[in-house]
C-alpha cells in the first residue's frame, strides 16, 4: 500500500514541477488553445497548485503507516469520478490528443491497483 501512496505522491509532484516550469506547453497539449490572463492564472493554480498538494498527502499517508488507508480511501475517491468523467468525455468529445489518453490510462491503471489494495486489505 505504501508503494502506491508514494507513487501517486511521485506522479503529483512531477506533474506540478511539469505544470509550474512549462504551464503553457501542458495546457496546449491537454486542450487549452487560448487562455485569458484569468485562465492562465487558475490553469497554474488549479494544476500545479492543487497537484502539488495531492502530492504531499499522498506522500504524508504513505510515511506515516497508521494513514495508509486514508490515503487509499482518498485516492479511490479520487480516481472513480475522474476515470468515470475521462471515459464519458472521451467518448463524447473524441478524438482526444495522445497526452489526454496517457493520463487516462495512469488514472485507470491507478484506480485499478487501488481497488486491488482495497480489497485484499479487507481481508
């Protein structure tokens, strides 16, 4: 369980570092076209902002043993709206570029796993 909380804390910290040194490439390759100066603003702030701090909890609940579940718990929670979103807007709005599929592959493969660790640890 602890090698997945310090996975997710990875893949968050290097999406921020990704988002917050190149925020303009990123958004151009996940769909963002044009962007206002309010956009470009939230864009940073939403993605390596909010990434950054998912990074640190899944990192903290991986540390710490007695928050493992939690941070489990919390990375499902997670996981099952986006993988249920990304497939219906793949689906609706298609074709996506390569980049929104390779998330949507980290996301689905990360749920997975996590439903995996769910399960045997209700054993």
């Amino acid at each position: 369980m602890a090698a997945y909380l310090y996975l997710n804390a990875f893949l968050y910290l290097l999406f921020a570092v990704w988002i917050t040194l190149s925020p303009w490439s990123v958004a151009r390759n996940i769909g963002f076209e044009a962007l206002s100066a309010s956009g470009r603003s939230e864009f940073l702030v939403v993605y390596g902002g909010m990434e950054l701090g998912l990074a640190a909890f899944f990192a903290l609940t991986a540390f710490h043993a007695e928050y493992r579940r939690l941070g489990l718990l919390f990375g499902l929670c997670l996981y099952a709206p986006i993988v249920l979103y990304r497939v219906v807007t793949v689906v609706r709005y298609g074709p996506v570029s390569t980049t929104t599929l390779s998330v949507a592959a980290l996301e689905l493969v990360l749920l997975v796993w996590g439903v995996v660790l769910w399960t045997r640890s209700m054993n």
